[in-house]
C-alpha cells in the first residue's frame, strides 16, 4: 500500500493504474474505486473499502480532515487524527493499492478562493446548524473527484445529506462517477459506528443509544400504517427526551431527494435526526419504506 501526499503524484499513480498491461500484450481500462474519508477509520469505512474492492480493479483511500467543512467553534482542531493506527487497519484489510494523505496547503494553497455550493439541499437538516458545511463537503469531494478520477465512489448512508448533495453534485456537473450508497454499520446495540463517538464517555455511549431507539421507533409506528409525518416525529422527540443528557438539533421525516419536509410517509421517506450528547453531536437515519 502507498502512501501518496502530492496531488501530482496521486495523478501520476491514477494514470498508472487506469492503463495496465493485458495479458495478451495490449493495454486495456483498469476500473478505480475511491473511498474519501477524514480517517480515524471504523468498520463503517472498512465495509466501504471490501465493497470498492469487490466492484473494481483498484481501490484508493483518502484521508484528509478537510479544514473548510468544519464551522467556527466545530471539532476541527480535535477531530480524531490517527494515521499510524489508520494505515495499520488498512494493511490488515489489504487491497488498498494507495492512501491519498495531503496536507492543507496541498489542497488549499495560498490564493485558493473557488467554492462549490448545492445551495438548497445544503442548507437544509444539519445544513441550518452547520453553516457552510456542505460547501465544504461538496468542494473537497469535487477536488478529490478531479484529482482521483474515480469510476465509483463509496459512501455510508450514515451521512444521508451528504451522500445526497454529493449525488446532485454529480449530476449538476456532469461528473463521471457513479456514487454508492452502502447501509450504515451499527455496533451490537445499534450506535451508528462514526468516528465521532470516541469524544463519547461511557455514560454517553450508552445515551447516545437514544437515536437508534427513535429512528426504530419511527420505523415501527411506520411499518404498522401511521402515514402523519408529524405524529411519528412527536413519538421521535419523545424517544430522544427520555435522556437527560440530549438535546436535540433536529427530527425529521423527509423527501430522500429534495430533503424537504414530507406531511404523508411514501415509500423512501427517510427519519433523521442530529441529537447532541453531551458536547457531542450525533446523526443517524433509517429509510421508512
Ligand atoms: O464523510 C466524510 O468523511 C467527509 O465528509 C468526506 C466525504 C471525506 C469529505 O471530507
């Protein structure tokens, strides 16, 4: 596995490995799976990278916490950064052909001033609290996308908004990339796996809890004929309140393309919810079908 922290150089390996001998002496197209994280990785991005590896001749990581989708005040300075423990995770998973590592002023140097923006699905669920994060998100994906030149990408549906601000930004742009949307990955007891949840103590690990019970509890009253949206949010809060310790963003059911508040559950509504613990924001979805 390289570890590669030049964009020119992840160009150069990019080229490499879309053009590969054949075996019968002439060069054919190598498929490229990307993976794009903020490392600290988890089951949940490993479970990204064995897919990528199923569908694709090469797999290519990023890790880079990018600076710009982080608002005033957020985590940035003490979000998680790991890279030994990372590559160590990743060899033991094998089949990652390279690691893109770059620093800030790599990918943001002096005078850098473009941004992308998904204006409204942007601004919308976690988008009202974190200002300007989705900008972030897209411009960094549209970077990466340009530097990696990937066939497919992966994303867990853990991040619902993103993985559907990424797919308008595909299609907006007319980028040649397919985007996969793989299932969230759970800890036994249901806690969405993000690297996030190492801020947790033991006590809000277990509060924390509280977000999977609302989302099953959307789910049941769903899947036994409540159609009002807003009864079901009602029984959401109620779920989440029960812990002392949370304090609520958001809860709501919406539209899985336009992210606009649904009043009647149709099939692919999706519940989500962003839940503080502590001083720890957490998100979590389930699609109602
Ligand atoms: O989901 C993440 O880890 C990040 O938002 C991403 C897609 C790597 C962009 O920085």
């Amino acid at each position: 596995m390289r570890l590669i922290t030049t964009i020119r150089e992840m160009r150069d390996r990019v080229s490499e490995l879309k053009l590969i001998k054949s075996t019968s002496g002439g060069r054919e197209n190598q498929t490229i799976g990307f993976v794009p994280t903020m490392g600290a990785l988890h089951e949940g991005h490993l479970s990204l990278i064995r897919t990528a590896q199923k569908e694709n001749d090469a797999v290519i990581v990023s890790i880079f916490v990018n600076p710009i989708q982080f608002c005033p005040g957020e985590d940035f300075q003490r979000y998680p950064r790991q890279l030994e423990q990372d590559k160590e995770l990743l060899n033991r998973v094998g089949g990652v052909d390279t690691v893109f590592y770059p620093d800030i002023k790599e990918m943001y140097p002096e005078g850098y001033c473009t941004s992308v923006d998904v204006k409204n699905l942007g601004n919308r669920l976690c988008g009202s609290s974190r200002l300007g994060h989705f900008s972030g998100v897209a411009t960094v994906v549209t970077k990466l996308f340009n530097i990696v030149k990937p066939d497919a990408a992966y994303f867990g549906q853990k991040d619902f908004q993103q993985t559907v601000i990424i797919k308008r930004l595909i299609a907006d742009l007319n980028m040649d990339v397919e985007i996969k949307v793989l299932p969230t990955v759970r800890d036994e007891d249901g806690l969405a796996l993000s690297s996030r949840n190492q801020y947790l103590s033991r006590e809000e690990r277990q509060d924390a809890l509280c977000l999977y019970q609302a989302l099953l509890k959307a789910k049941s009253l769903a899947n036994s004929g409540e159609t009002d949206a807003k009864k079901i949010i009602k029984e959401m809060v109620n779920v989440v309140n029960r812990t002392q310790s949370s304090k609520i963003d958001y809860v709501s059911i919406v539209n899985p393309d336009t992210l606009e508040d649904v009043q009647e559950i149709k099939d692919g509504a999706v519940a989500a919810l962003a839940v503080w613990i502590g001083k720890t924001r957490l998100i979590d979805n389930i699609i109602l079908d």
